[in-house]
C-alpha cells in the first residue's frame, strides 16, 4: 500500500472513499481542496482522514516527501536523458539533471547511491569529447558539486 501521489509507503492515511494517501499529499491537498484527490468525493471534517492527521508536520516526514519528490523527477530527467537521440537535447536535460541536482545537494550528500550516480555522470561526461566541444557549461556543474560534496 503506498500514497496515491508521491508513493510514499509511510504515514498513510484512508479516506472514506477507501483511496490511501500519506499525510504530507492529503494535508496539502485538503488546504485546497475538500475533495479526494481521485474520485473527487467530499472529504467532511469529520471524516477519519482529518482525526488521523498530525497537528503539525514534522521535519523528517517533509524531508522525506522532498527525496520522493526529487526521486521522481531524477529518474524522469534520466529517463528522457537514455531516450534522447540528438545531442542538443541530450545536453539541456542535463543542464536540467545538474540544477535539479544542485538544488537538493542536501539530499545527495545523505544518500551514497544519488552521490555515486551523480558522480559517475560527471565522469562520463569529463571523459566525452562532444561535451568538452559543444557544452563547456556543463563541464563547470563538476566544479560546483566537486566543491559541494568535499
């Protein structure tokens, strides 16, 4: 079982239309919105999805939402990166890679498996030729994280 939107498989929570969301997505969702994020059913106060809510968020559980959320938009940019056939594109995604990657260095210092991929990047990327030629910018993204993650 896992939230309908991030995939969370934590701090889970059922609304009365019986749909699974973590507390984090239904949280935001309900300051939106009184519906269910799926079926659109009325979600009232009284429903048990608003008694098994925390008071408060607590900095872990939006850590966690945030490396979710980083998770998925890392692996759709690698995605379209593998897919790509004209170097053009290859290269804007990853200008989009490595900004997206800067902006959550945080989560990449913590985690060793993002750390290695991201370095394992930059390697391949140092060792092409058409990069050195065509896109000296992204070679200046392995200055920035050398300096980020020493």
């Amino acid at each position: 079982m896992s939230c309908n939107i991030c995939y969370n498989h934590t701090y889970l929570v059922k609304t009365s239309c019986e749909h699974t969301f973590c507390t984090f997505c239904i949280k935001k969702w309900l300051l939106l919105k009184n519906t269910c994020p799926l079926c659109r059913k009325t979600i009232y106060k009284n429903d048990k999805v608003y008694n098994n809510l925390p008071i408060r968020m607590t900095r872990s559980l939006t850590y966690n939402s945030r490396e979710n959320l980083f998770y998925l938009k890392l692996k759709e940019l690698t995605d379209k990166i593998n897919q790509s056939f004209l170097f053009e594109e290859q290269i804007r995604l990853l200008r989009q890679y490595f900004k997206l990657t800067y902006e959550n260095i945080s989560i990449i210092k913590n985690n060793s498996t993002y750390k290695k991929t991201l370095i394992d990047t930059l390697i391949m990327i140092e060792n092409n030729k058409f990069f050195e030629e065509k896109a000296y910018d992204i070679k200046i993204w392995k200055y920035k994280f050398d300096e980020k993650l020493n």
